[in-house]
C-alpha cells in the first residue's frame, strides 16, 4: 500500500504542517501518494529558515491535488468541482468560490 500524507518536505515536517480540512474531498485532495507526487523546495522566504511557510505549503499541496486529480479517472465535472472547491479552501481560506461550466463545449 502507497504511503500517503499532506505534501511537506519530508525533514521539516514539525515546522509546519497543512489544517485538517472539514470536507473530506478537500481532505482526500491533499492526501497524495508521497511516492508518486513530490515538491522539492529549493528555496524558502527569508527569515523562515530551512523550513517552508504555511501559504508556500498551502500551494505546493494544492500542485500536487492537482497532479494526482489528473491521473485519476474521476469524470471532467467532477475534477472541476473538487478543483474548484479546494483551491477556494486552500488557496484563498474560503474566501472566494469558482464558478464553472461543467457542460462540454
């Protein structure tokens, strides 16, 4: 079984860590395989040390969703959704919601 957790560079993982999500799908979204999908920071804002800040994990956690979604084989409609629900969660701490055309062109 693949060894699965929230994206974080795997020597700073007690520096900072990504908030439990209360929506399983954004919780599930977050969750990727570390075998499969990685980060590698090579550089961290200055003052933070060796260790990445919050907003950087935040984005690199939602990369990696994203990457993994891709590989899935959810339907078109819905990868918009839990795109579109977690970047609002993720990205911008709910506070902006996407709205979508899920009917193909």
């Amino acid at each position: 079984m693949a060894k699965k957790s929230s994206a974080t560079a795997s020597s700073q993982e007690a520096a900072v860590a990504l908030p439990p999500y209360q929506d399983e799908t954004i919780q599930e979204f977050v969750n990727v395989d570390n075998d499969k999908y990685q980060a590698t920071i090579v550089s961290t804002n200055e003052g933070s040390g060796d260790h990445p800040d919050l907003d950087m994990l935040k984005k690199t956690s939602f990369v990696l969703g994203v990457l993994a979604l891709l590989d899935s084989n959810k339907a078109p409609s819905e990868m918009q959704e839990i795109v579109a629900t977690s970047s609002s969660e993720i990205l911008f701490d709910g506070r902006v919601r996407f709205k979508y055309n899920t009917e193909r062109i």
